[in-house]
C-alpha cells in the first residue's frame, strides 16, 4: 500500500456529494482532467480542468490550479499557496485530507460552496511518475 504523496500524479475521478451524503452531478463536467506534482523538496503544484472537447451553450468550463510548498503529515496535505488561477487563494493554506486505496492517493479538501450549493468533494489520483 502507498503512504507517500510524492511523484506525479494524474486525475482518474472525481465525485461530489452534499451535505446529506448525496451523489452530485461529476466536478468538471464529468470529463475531468488533471494533474498534480508534489516534489520531494516540498514544492507542489496542480492543474484541474473539464476535459470536454465542447461546451454546452450556456455552460462554462471550470479550470483550477495552484502552486507552492507543502507538507504531509498525520494524513493531510497542506499548501501554502503562492501562485493560483484564483487570486483569492493565494497566501491561503490549501488544506486536503489524503487517504490511500490501492495505488490510488484521494483527495479530499473541505466542504465548499460551488455555485450557491456546498459539495464535499473527493480527487482520486493515480501516480504516473516517481516526480
């Protein structure tokens, strides 16, 4: 089984419930793409997309990423973020509880509101690379 959080990681899946334990529609329109780096110096960064090659009318595609150091600890990964695509989070501890299931790392950062309603959402991630 897997503990360490270093190496390159790439975005199998990711799920959304509320606040009653209710699957949501897919976070990124249910194509989602991604990828996330934890250097073994503490440096991180991460990119999240809706993979889709169209969009809906109307809809809109979500994109993500951050950067900055990190440390893993007691189950939990914390970022200082430096550097975002969402300047509201820059200066901010990124904060994600990690558990392991077989080769995958998951994800999951606090409940948080998206679009009126809070999701708990969950990334699992498959290594693809030692860095």
């Amino acid at each position: 089984m897997m503990t360490s959080v270093t190496g390159t990681w790439r975005l199998v899946r990711a799920v959304s419930h509320d606040a009653n334990g209710n699957e949501l529609p897919a976070p990124y329109g249910g194509h989602a793409m991604g990828r996330v780096v934890l250097a073994a110096d503490g440096r991180m960064m991460a990119v999240l997309c809706d993979g889709r090659r169209t969009i809906p009318d109307g809809g809109t595609r979500d994109y993500n990423s951050y950067c900055g150091n990190y440390t893993f600890e007691d189950g939990q990964l914390i970022t200082r973020v430096d550097a975002a695509s969402d300047a509201g989070r820059i200066g901010s501890d990124q904060v994600r509880d990690v558990r392991f299931e077989g080769e995958l790392m998951i994800l999951r950062p606090p409940p948080r509101a998206y679009g009126g309603l809070v999701e708990q959402r969950e990334l699992y991630w498959e290594k693809i690379a030692d860095i």
